[in-house]
C-alpha cells in the first residue's frame, strides 16, 4: 500500500512534492515494488475494481438457476485480478483486468441474471458465504481451487481492515510517500468497519524487516505479522 506520513490512502489528496521530485519518480516505485514479490495476483475491494473494470451491465433474460458453487474459467496461466464484491456491483465485459484473470469473490446472495453475465465474460468466481464476509473461506477456495500461494492485498482501507480481523495478513508492505493528507476523516491504508470497541489487530504483532529510502525521498517499510499462540 501506499500512504502518506499520516497514513491516508488516496493520493489525489496528498500534498505536491518538494521541489526538484518529479511526480512520476514518486509514483514508479509502486509497480516496482509490485512486480518485486512476484506474487499470483492482487486482490482489491468493489469500489476500486469498479474503476478499474470499466465494465457495463448487461440484462440476461432467463439466467438458468444455478448451485452457489465455485466457478472457474480458462485461466490460460495468467496472474489473477481478485475483487471482493459481495452484492455483485462490478461489471466487466472481459475475462480480465489489465491482463490478469478476473476472480470475483462474492455473497451467495448475488442474483442468478449477474452469475450469467460473469459467466459469459469468462470470469472466475468463488462465494464467500451467504453475505460475502466469509474470506477465509474464499481465500482456501482460491488457493484450492487456482493453485495460489502469494497475493498481494491492494485496498480500500475496508477490505484492508477486514483482512487483518479475520488474520488473513502474512505482511504489510508499505510505501510511505513524503506527503501529507492533515484532513481528518479520510480513509487510512486499513479502515476496519466494525463495532465500537472492537480491535481487529488483536493478537498480531508487527516485526520490522526492511526499511529502505527510495529516489525521491519515499521510504519502503516491510513488517512481517506475528500471531500470539492460540
């Protein structure tokens, strides 16, 4: 993830760079850092893949009623784009998102017509119980069913958050840009929606393995996650 120093999440909002650093330096280091852990694909929230899809819907007259069950099209051995939308919101309109296989993770709620359209796109998808907040089921079916062992957890901070309650993250790469946000209220690189009180971090310790400072003055932290036995 990347982030200011006060931890926020979108970039559009972040302060200019200091004279002399060009934007694009600063911005290259993401993809870089991506390819670096040479992991099976990336997994994003709804919203985010919204806007990476670009897809519109399409009405299926007399979608077939069919089984809540994984299903998983022509992969061709390409890296997997993994969004999590559990209303079923995202349209596609191909088989893919810049060049990696879309998966789509979602509550079994989904309507019968929206199951057809992925179908039709070539998209895969897997069910994460009835409301879609079962990950750690999807994220066994995934690795199951698509012979996955590396993603990479891309945001919102939502989905962020609720990786790290159900102790779904083995490590947090963070890419700290030398910005700053300063509006209270804006969403951090993870963002739990919970119950007042609730603590999604508990049991998890942070053990820091890499700092590195970038071209530019972006600094590279790796922290690997630590779990309390039990």
């Amino acid at each position: 993830m990347g982030t200011s120093i006060d931890g926020r999440l979108h970039p559009s909002r972040f302060t200019s760079p200091a004279n002399g650093i060009p934007r694009d330096v600063l911005r290259g280091h993401y993809e870089r850092v991506h390819d670096q852990f040479g992991a099976d694909g990336w997994i994003v929230g709804r919203r985010t893949m919204s806007e990476m899809a670009k897809g519109a819907e399409r009405p299926i007259k007399a979608a077939p009623t069919v089984a809540r069950d994984a299903h998983i099209a022509g992969r061709n051995g390409r890296k997997l784009a993994i969004g999590i939308d559990p209303a079923g919101h995202v349209h596609y309109g191909k088989d893919n998102v810049s060049g990696d296989h879309v998966v789509a993770v979602l509550g079994e709620e989904v309507s019968d017509a929206y199951l057809a359209e992925l179908r039709e796109d070539g998209v895969s998808y897997v069910f994460a119980g009835s409301t879609g907040d079962d990950l750690p089921r999807a994220m066994e079916q995934i690795a199951s069913l698509l012979g996955v062992k590396t993603l990479l957890l891309e945001g919102g901070g939502k989905i962020n958050g609720a990786f790290l309650k159900h102790k779904l993250i083995d490590e947090f790469s963070t890419l700290i840009h030398p910005a700053v946000n300063g509006v209270a209220g804006t969403q951090s690189i993870v963002d739990y929606a919970g119950p007042e009180g609730d603590r999604p971090g508990a049991g998890q310790s942070l053990r820091l393995t890499h700092c590195e400072t970038l071209e530019g003055g972006m600094v590279w932290l790796r922290h690997a996650v630590e779990r309390a036995p039990g």
